[in-house]
C-alpha cells in the first residue's frame, strides 16, 4: 500500500484523528492484519482522511492496463494494492 512517509511520521508521533480509532472499532471485525503490520501503518490505514475514493476495482485481466493510464495521465502514485479472493468471504487481509 503506498504511503506517504510523512503519514507514518506523524502518526508515530501519536497524531493520529479521533475518526481512525471510531473506523477501527467500526470495522476492526472484518479485517486480518499480518503480525508483521505495525500499529503505526494500521492507525493510517484507518484513516478516515484518506479512507473514501482511492479505490478502485477492475477486472484482473485490465488491471495492469488502468494502471498504465493512470501513470500516463500523470498519476504516479496509482498502484496494484488488493486482489479479491473468494475465501474468506468479507474480510480483508493485510499483509
């Protein structure tokens, strides 16, 4: 998942919205986090100033073809971040 470094800064230093710990306990439930992601990157990922809008789901087979506009277009950040699975049924795993 791309990040900004200055994100991961800041919420080391505990700066972190009240809104990222209400989406945490909102959807907590539904999410798998590897022991290898730290706090730190789960605090971001629950971040609800940038949680809305920046996905996008395309077929497998034109993924790599999105992305090729994106970056032509001038979107150098967009990238492959997900698949989805068939099992387990809602959830979402970060590895």
């Amino acid at each position: 998942m791309p990040v900004y470094p200055e994100a991961l800064e800041y919420a080391a230093m505990g700066l972190v919205p009240a809104g990222a710990y209400r989406n945490r306990d909102f959807r907590l439930f539904m999410v798998d986090f590897a022991p290898t992601v730290n706090r730190i990157l789960q605090d971001v990922l629950f971040d609800p100033q940038t949680s809305g809008g920046l996905l996008i789901c395309v077929a497998p087979d034109r993924a790599a073809d999105l992305l090729n506009v994106l970056k032509a277009k001038g979107i150098q950040d967009a990238a492959m971040v997900g698949e989805v699975i068939a099992e387990p049924k809602e959830r979402i795993i970060v590895e």
